[in-house]
C-alpha cells in the first residue's frame, strides 16, 4: 500500500507484482487514509 504513495507507480502496476486485485489494494488504501484525513482535519481545526 505504501508503494502507491511513495513509488510513483499506479494502484494497478502495485497490485500486479504480488498478484493483489487493483480493487483490494484501492480499498486498503483508503481504508488506511481514513483514519488520517480525520486526525489531520482535527489537527488543523484547532490552529
């Protein structure tokens, strides 16, 4: 999941080297933002 962020490459092309569906990796993906996009929301309404 990381590799989307970092790497430069597509959901897809990440997906297709360990054999993961591009849909599971995009659901990770924001399955693990979520939580950060609240948090960072937060942060900033209190500045």
């Amino acid at each position: 999941m990381r590799l989307t962020e970092t790497s430069g490459r597509t959901v897809a092309q990440v997906a297709a080297g360990p054999g993961i569906g591009k849909s599971t990796l995009t659901r990770w993906k924001n399955q693990f933002r979520a939580p950060c996009l609240k948090y960072e929301t937060a942060r900033r309404s209190k500045l």
